[in-house]
C-alpha cells in the first residue's frame, strides 16, 4: 500500500520508536532517536528528519552504530565535560550533553560539553526550541571527521564537511532559532537532487577542476566536486573561515578528529548552554532579544516578502501546523517507511483525519 497525504505526527513518533525498538535500541534512546527525527520533519529539515530513519538502523545493522551503554566521560571540570560517545545514537547522545551542560549552566551561568566519536546527531534546530522553553541559550555545532565535502577556499579537494552551527534563545514571544550550514547547501540534499535529476538553482558546487557549477553530479565525478562554502563564489572565504571555527570547536576540542582518520558515519560534537540570569538578568536579556524580535518583525519588506522574519519562525510555524493538521513528508520517505514495516513487522503510521 502506496502512503500519501499529511500524516498523524503522534503516529509518526510511534512508529518510529516502534522501528528503533525493533531493531535494539533500548525505551531511552528509541524516544531520543524518534523524536529528534521527527521534529526535524516538523520544522522543515526533511534532509535530516524521518529520511534518517532508515540508515540510522542500517548503520545500527551493520555495527556502526552502537545499540547499548554510555559515553565514556573522558574529564570534567564542574562547567566542562569531555566524552567519547562510542558510536552511541548522535540524538541521546546530544540531549545527555544538552542536560548536563544545563545543570552547569544553572549553577555557573554555562556549562559545554564535547563528545568525540558520536553517531550522526540529526537536524541540530531540533535541540532548541526546549533549550529556549526553559530560558537558556544554547550552541551546537557538529562535524565529521571521518569524511569531507568541502574545499578550502582557492582549493579543489575536500577538506571539512558542511559543518553546521545552530543556537536558540528565548523572546517574550517564541525562540529564535537558526541552524546554518558552513556550505551553501549540504551532503544530503545533493544525493536527493541527483536522484530526482534536478540542478541547484545556482552555482553551489564547484566540479573537479574547480569550476563553479549547478550540477549536483560534479560532486561524484572523477575527481570530485565540492561543496562551495556559505559565501559561494563571491563570499566563500567567509563560510570556510568559519567552517573551520566549527572544525576547532568541535574535533579540536574533544580531541579526536580528522588527525587520527577515524572511520565510519559520524560526528564530532560541541554543546554550550549559557542561562541569561547568572550573566545580565533574564529579563534585561528578555528585555533585548523582545526588541530585536520587534524591529525585525515591524521591518519593512522588501519586494516578494510579506514581512521580515526571525530565523526560526518559519519552521516552529510548521511545526505548529504540522502538529495541528498532519506532516507532510517528503515524497521519498513514505516508501522507506514502507520498507521499515516491513522489516520490522509494524503498522504503517496512520494519516491524520480532518475536521
């Protein structure tokens, strides 16, 4: 049976924890794994949702990603934390980080925690929202030592990955929350643009030569292409630079990355809590980021916009929606999950009902 339409968020949840479940994750990290994944669906990350579902497990087949026990704390300082994550689930292994460096951050006013030799930890926007909720800040940045994507700026070759870097934090009126690729666009969303035959709609690769260009099969051409960093032909310099920031903060500070050419699908981890009340008070900052949020929003658009916005509006407004009215997945992802019920033996997940 072919799935269409917007589907029921809660039964999406149940059947992915059911999936992880079935295939040896333990109740905490199913939740951890399901949750994050469908949240990055529900907020507009499809790349990095549900579309993971399935080579997360494959990965947990194949012994890449382990299935039981815990980080292995590496030091600690009462603010600081360093951890090898043994190849647990990315998403348990970050919300572990995300709770630690909170209780830091509540006695301190920060706490940060490295993991080395996590699993892949999903769409990073969907750590925020409850960082924010609880009137924190929050910073995480990933990265994956053990392949590349990207050329340094004036290079041919690969040398980082894309390298995201997201934050949220509280308003009186909702979050703010950005997750930002240190390239123009990222691994996933040109393996999708190559299977669906469709170019870039602008020169956001460089091919083996150097050549900026559209097509996302230059990225496996012989040599291979490269993801242009954020800036693109113009601005790049920009996106490298900081990609290589992410670089520092994440394999540099947990002390294990592309140096010693680890192997296998993963990621190098920071996580940063700051609480606003231990810094200058929670309401002098509620007081700043409010205002921000009003001069952004009353900001007068510019041709082809409504109205300017703050980054995240737009994904916790679909969020809301979906959440209200059904999640509507990217065309790929329901046959996968198809496939996953299959495997596993499970109830394909309902479609939400209206009206």
């Amino acid at each position: 049976m072919r799935m269409t339409g917007r589907f029921d968020a809660g039964a999406l949840l149940r059947f992915a924890t059911a999936a992880c479940r079935a295939a040896g994750l333990d109740a905490d990290k199913a939740r951890d794994v399901a949750e994050v994944l469908l949240d990055g669906d529900l907020m507009g990350h499809d790349t990095h949702g549900l579309a993971l579902l399935t080579p997360y497990l494959d990965s947990l087949a194949a012994g890449d990603m382990a299935a039981e026990g815990e980080p292995e704390v590496l030091s600690a300082t009462p603010v600081v934390q360093a951890w090898n994550g043994r190849k647990l689930p990315g998403p348990w292994l970050v919300r572990r980080a995300i709770e630690a460096a909170d209780q830091a951050a509540a006695v301190f006013g920060l706490g940060a925690v490295s993991i080395a030799q996590s699993h892949h930890i999903a769409a990073l926007a969907a750590y925020g929202p409850a960082v924010a909720a609880r009137g924190r800040m929050l910073v995480l940045t990933c990265s994956d030592p053990a392949t590349a994507s990207v050329a340094p700026w004036g290079g041919t070759r690969r040398v980082i990955t894309p390298n995201p870097l997201a934050a949220a934090w509280p308003t009186p009126d909702g979050p703010v929350i950005l997750d930002v690729s240190m390239s123009i666009t990222t691994n996933g969303m040109t393996a999708r643009r190559r299977a669906e035959g469709t170019r870039f709609p602008g020169q956001w690769l460089l091919d083996g030569a150097g050549n900026p260009t559209d097509d996302p099969n230059a990225f496996w051409g012989e040599p291979a292409g490269t993801l242009l960093p954020l800036g693109g032909v113009e601005a790049g310099h920009k996106g490298f630079a900081l990609g290589l920031l992410v670089e520092a903060l994440t394999s540099g500070l947990s002390g294990t990355g592309r140096a010693v050419a680890p192997k296998g699908w993963g990621a190098s981890v920071f996580v940063l809590v700051l609480d606003p009340a231990k810094f200058g008070g929670a309401e002098r900052f509620l007081a700043e980021s409010g205002w921000m949020a009003e001069a952004v929003r009353g900001n007068p658009p510019r041709p082809g916009f409504d109205q300017a916005r703050l980054p995240g509006d737009r994904a916790m407004a679909r969020r809301a929606k979906a959440l209200a009215e059904g999640v509507v997945l990217h065309a790929a992802i329901p046959p996968a999950l198809e496939k996953l019920a299959a495997r596993y033996g499970l109830a394909l997940p309902a479609l939400a009902t209206t009206g």
